[in-house]
C-alpha cells in the first residue's frame, strides 16, 4: 500500500499494449498529481499472467497495482466495478481517472454510482486550486464549456478525451514496482459474457486514436472519391473520417462517422473535405488542434472554425496535395 | 415484457445558444426528444411489434415541458408514459437525476430499461451505467444490435468499441444504452400523433416514488457548476 494522497489511472491493456488514451491518462495524472501533491498509482486489471507493458511500469508513477481475474480477460464494467470498488474504499486514492473509451465511458459512470461519488466526464482539461479539483467538458455539441468542482466526496472521477492530454517527450523513469492483486468476483459481477470481440477489417486506425484525420463530406460527390482521401490518408499515416450524409448513403462505415451523432475525435490535424461544417459535425470535431478545410463554398460554416482554408473543388486539390506530401514525406 | 425507456428532451442541437449567468438561455429556442433516446424508443416499439405484448413505458425526469416529448414517443408507438416532476428534483446532477429514475422506476415492472446513449445537451453518457449499478443490474453501453432470447430471459447485444465491437450476452432486466446504427427511427405518423394525445401520462412526484428531498436532492450533488462559457475562440 502508498501512502499520502494517490491519484489512481485505470490504464487499459489489451494483447500486452497499453492504449494510447491511457498514457494520456497516465501523464494527466502526474500534472495533476504535481498540484495536488498526491502520487499515481496505475491500475491495470487482466486475466491472471498477463504482461504489463513497458512503457505503463515506467512512465513515471509511483506504483503498478495490477488486478487479476479470469473474469478479466476481455473488458467487462460490471466485473470491473466489483473489483474496483473494494480497492478503492480500503486504499482511499483522492481521484480515479481514465480514458473517455467507450469502455471507460461505461465504467466510470457505473463505478461512481457503486461508490456515490461525483463524475466528470469526457473532460478536455483538469486542475487541482487548493486542493479542489477542477473539470472543463465540452457540452451543447461544443457550443460551449463547462467547469465542474468537485465536492468533499472521494475519490472524484473522470475521463478524458482522446488525444488531448498527449505527453511531451518524457524520458523513461525506473520501473514502478508492480502490486498483485488477486481479485474475488462475486457471481453477480460476472453476469455479462463477452462471447466475441469482433475487429474492424483491415489494418484500419480508429479514427478516435489518429493523430491525423482525414474526413469526406458530400463534396465527395461519391463513393468512388473516398479513394483519393484512402491515398492522402496511407501517406500521411492517417485515418478517415466521414460525415453523417455520407455515412447514411452507405458510402462508409458507421464507425467512420464524426459528429454528434457518430464519434467525438480530437486529432493534432483534421482535414475537412466537402465538408460543410453543420454544428453536429463540429461538436465531434471541434477540439482538434489544427483544422484545415477544403470546400469550393467560401461561405462554408467550416471555414469559421479551420485555421487554414482552401476554397476550391476538393477533387481537384487532394491529388495534389497527396503528391506535394509525398515528396516532402519522401514516400 | 415490460419495457421501460428513459427520455429526456434537450434543445434542438442545431439551435444557436447563448449564455447568461452562467445558464443557457433556453427560452424559445426548438426542443426535441433527445436523438439517441429515438432509438431506444424505436427498439422498444420494434419489440413489442414483433412480439405482439410487450408494453412499452417511457419515463421522464424534468419539468412540465418535457410532457411534449412524452406525446413525442407515444406518438412514435410507446403504450404510456410516466412523468417524474417535482421542484425537488431540479439542479440535480447526473447522479442525482439516475437515482430519481431508479426510485421511479421501482415503482413500475420493468424487464428491459432502454437509454439513449448520451443526453446530447449535458452530454456526459453517465445516467444508464449509473442506473444500472443503482437498481443492480446488469447493463450494457453504446449498443447497436439487440437480440432477445426466446424466452426473454437474456438478451445478446453487439456493443461499439474501438475498432471493433463486442458481442455480449446479459440476462435481463438490464439496462441497454442506444447508439445509432441500432435502428432507424420513425417519424411518428399522423394517427400515431392522435392516438398519443390519448395515451395516460402519469405524474409522479418525489413522495410517490420515495425521495428524501432533504438528503436526496441538489445539496446532495456531488459536483458543482463553476463556469459555463462559450469555447474559447480557434
Ligand atoms: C440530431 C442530428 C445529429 C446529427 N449528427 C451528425 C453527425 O454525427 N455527424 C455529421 O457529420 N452530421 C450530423 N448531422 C447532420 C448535419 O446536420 C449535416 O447535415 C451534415 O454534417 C452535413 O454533411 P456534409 O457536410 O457532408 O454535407 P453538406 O452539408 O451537403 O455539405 C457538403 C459540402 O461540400 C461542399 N462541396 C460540394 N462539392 C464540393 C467540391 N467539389 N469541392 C469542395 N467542396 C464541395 C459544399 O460546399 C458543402 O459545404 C446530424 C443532424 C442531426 C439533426
Ligand atoms: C450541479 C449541476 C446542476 C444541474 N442543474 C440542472 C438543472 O437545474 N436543470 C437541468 O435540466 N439540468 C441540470 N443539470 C444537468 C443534469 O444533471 C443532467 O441533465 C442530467 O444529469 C442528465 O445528464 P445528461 O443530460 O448528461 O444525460 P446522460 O447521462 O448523457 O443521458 C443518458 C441517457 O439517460 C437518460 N436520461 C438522462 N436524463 C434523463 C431524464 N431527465 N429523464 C429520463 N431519462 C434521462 C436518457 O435515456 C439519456 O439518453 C445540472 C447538472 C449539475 C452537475
């Protein structure tokens, strides 16, 4: 057991890889640990023998508590909360945060209600001020934001959003030292059976884990165009998006789909292609870091929110673009 | 079987909005039954179409308003509706509005709760998982297929993930979250909107379903809104 004031990321592990979001996870945990003056413990829970990456051990926390139980092997939020609620109300950590992943998304709301206690989630920006935690979150499709303090009761809960607490180069540190728990299930919490986790075909990068987004519109004008997006996308090391229309006609998958409707991304760069800009497609996309706009209706809403605009016919301009990134990527 | 839905209207998300004090200025401006909840209120209508006796209930937690997306899902097909209202229930936070439903919902049979998956206003997708731990039972996030067991004992569902998605088996009740792709709701037809305004709406308040305004209510809530802005300008 720590001591003092802990801070625990629930980092998620699968085939021996941590997710990206969960270093992010990690990282925010330290930043916030720096103000509260509380360590991280990162917990990761599997199936008996599994691996602790690497990069979890050493990334800088105080302690890997590693949980285990067969019922762990794929992700399973009713298991988890009965594994986790008992760690948390003997070891008392301040908060416990984790990646807004559908899965966490479906934890942490499970997990706060278990231990009633308050939530924030899908949060874009955290910070302690004498001793009391603060959570910025996008709400009204990113029309706006709100900040939540958090009450006397512990631990605060929260998920971030993806791709928005990205670590800076940090050297490696010393391995943590790694606790094992063996966790007790009680038959209730092993009442859902996740009989198959089916993969997305192809080497595909889900679009909330790219860097960089490349996403059609109905400028595309059909199906066929995705290809020249397809091309942009394999040189930049890219994944693409696509807007609800697009995704209704059938053209692409619904896991595709930006919007309020379809997934929330945060890319460093989305490139928006025949793309209007309506608010529903902007409230999943709208905290990207850089966004670039290619649209032939210099009046687009798109262009509102791009830092850089290209005013043109988007059929035309993405051959050149992916020829011009070619030579400078020397691909 | 009875199934229950959880709606919840929000401002049409096309609308402009504008803040004051620290509030969204909702006066005037369009409001909807909430979109993902669409689904789960088509799901349920589906099922009981297929099979002929299922009763589908919707409940609400909110002001006298949210009546109009009460009608809305009637309209769509729902049997009944049940209305949680009471000035004890305002400025509660998400927890607080999944232990309302929780302690209304135990006053009715359910075999099946449907949600949507988020409340595309406040937006924080945490009232089904909450409910769900609360009334204990089992529950599953973001689905996009649902398949009952012939003796409706269990329920098979395919949940979006990363990359992917998983087939879960639950037994029922659970609590599902809707996520599109699931169906493509309805738009309710001309006799469905008569046949509505018929339809009961019962309206519970905090005594009829049991909660402790005192311990229960927005002093109770666990976080606090400290500041409502506009998204700092690109
Ligand atoms: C409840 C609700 C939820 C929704 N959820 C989502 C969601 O999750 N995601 C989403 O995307 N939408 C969503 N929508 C739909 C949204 O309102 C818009 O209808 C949609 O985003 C428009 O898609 P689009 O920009 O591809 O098409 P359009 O609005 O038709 O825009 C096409 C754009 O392409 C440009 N264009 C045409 N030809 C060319 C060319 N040759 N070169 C360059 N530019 C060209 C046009 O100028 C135009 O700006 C939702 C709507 C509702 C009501
Ligand atoms: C401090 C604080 C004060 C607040 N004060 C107010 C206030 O005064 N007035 C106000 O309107 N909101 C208030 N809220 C917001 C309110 O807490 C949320 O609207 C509520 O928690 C539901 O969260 P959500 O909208 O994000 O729903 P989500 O958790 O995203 O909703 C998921 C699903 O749960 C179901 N659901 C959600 N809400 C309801 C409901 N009310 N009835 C039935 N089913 C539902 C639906 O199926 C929905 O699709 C306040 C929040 C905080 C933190």
């Amino acid at each position: 057991m720590s001591e003092g004031k802990q801070i625990w990321v629930l980092a998620e592990v699968l085939g021996g890889q941590v997710k990206p979001v969960s270093l992010e996870a990690l990282h925010a945990g330290q930043t916030l640990g720096g103000e509260l003056g509380a360590t991280v413990t990162a917990v990761v829970a599997t199936a008996p023998g599994a691996e602790i990456p690497e990069d979890v051990a050493n990334c800088g926390v105080a302690r890997v508590l590693h949980i285990q139980h067969a019922g762990l092997e794929t992700f399973n939020s009713l298991a988890l909360v009965e594994v986790l609620a008992p760690q948390v109300q003997s070891q008392n950590p301040e908060v416990v945060m984790m990646g807004a992943t559908n899965h966490g998304k479906e934890l942490a709301p499970a997990l706060a209600a278990r231990l009633g206690v308050g939530l924030a989630t899908d949060c874009i920006e955290i910070h302690a001020e004498g001793g009391m935690l603060k959570a910025r979150r996008p709400v009204y499709a990113g029309k706006a934001h709100i900040t939540f303090q958090f009450g006397d009761t512990r631990p605060c809960i929260l998920t971030l959003r993806p791709n928005v607490f990205r670590p800076g180069e940090t050297p490696a540190g010393d391995a943590a030292p790694v606790e094992t728990v063996t966790a007790d299930i009680p038959e209730n919490g092993l009442r859902l059976k996740v009989k198959e986790v089916v993969q997305a075909a192809g080497r595909k990068l889900d679009i909330t884990e790219a860097r960089i987004i490349v996403s059609g519109g109905m400028g595309m004008q059909k199906p066929e165009n995705f290809q020249l997006l397809e091309e942009l996308a394999e040189v930049l090391g890219a994944a693409v998006g696509a807007s609800r229309p697009v995704v209704d006609n059938g053209w692409r998958e619904y896991s595709n789909q930006v919007g309020q409707t379809g997934r929330t991304v945060s890319p460093d760069l989305y490139i928006a292609c025949g793309i209007s800009g309506a608010v529903q497609h902007l409230a999943g996309m709208s905290s990207s870091r850089c966004i670039v706009a290619i649209n032939k209706d210099p009046n687009a809403p798109i262009f509102d929110v791009a830092d850089y605009g290209i005013v043109g016919d988007v059929l035309e301009i993405l051959p050149v673009m992916t020829a011009e990134f070619k030579k400078v990527l020397q691909k | 079987m009875n199934i229950l839905v959880c709606v919840k209207q929000v401002i049409d998300t096309g609308a402009a909005i504008e803040i004051k004090d620290g509030k969204v200025q909702s006066e005037g401006l369009p409001r909807v039954l909430n979109p993902y909840d669409e689904f789960a209120v088509e799901e349920a209508v589906r099922i009981k179409e297929t099979d002929g006796e299922s009763t589908v209930t919707l409940i609400s937690m909110g002001p006298d308003n949210f009546k109009d997306t009460l009608r809305r899902g009637l309209a769509m097909g729902a049997d009944k509706a049940v209305h949680l209202l009471d000035p004890a229930f305002e400025g509660l936070d998400s927890l607080g509005v999944a232990q309302v439903l929780a302690a209304g919902i135990r006053t009715l049979d359910h075999d099946l709760i449907l949600c949507g998956r988020q409340a595309v206003d406040d937006d924080m997708a945490q009232v089904g998982p909450s409910l769900a731990v609360l009334l204990g039972m089992p529950f599953v996030s973001v689905i996009t297929k649902l398949n009952l067991a012939d003796d409706k004992k269990s329920a098979e569902v395919t949940r979006q993930i990363e990359g992917g998605s998983e087939i879960i088996e639950t037994p029922l009740p659970a609590v599902l979250t809707c996520q599109k792709g699931l169906n493509e709701p309805r738009l309710p037809s001309l006799k469905g909107i008569m046949a509505a305004k018929k339809k009961e709406i019962a309206v519970l308040d905090a005594a009829a379903i049991g909660f402790d305004p005192a311990t229960q209510g927005a002093t109770a809530n666990h976080i606090t809104q400290v500041d409502l802005a506009k998204p700092p300008a690109r």
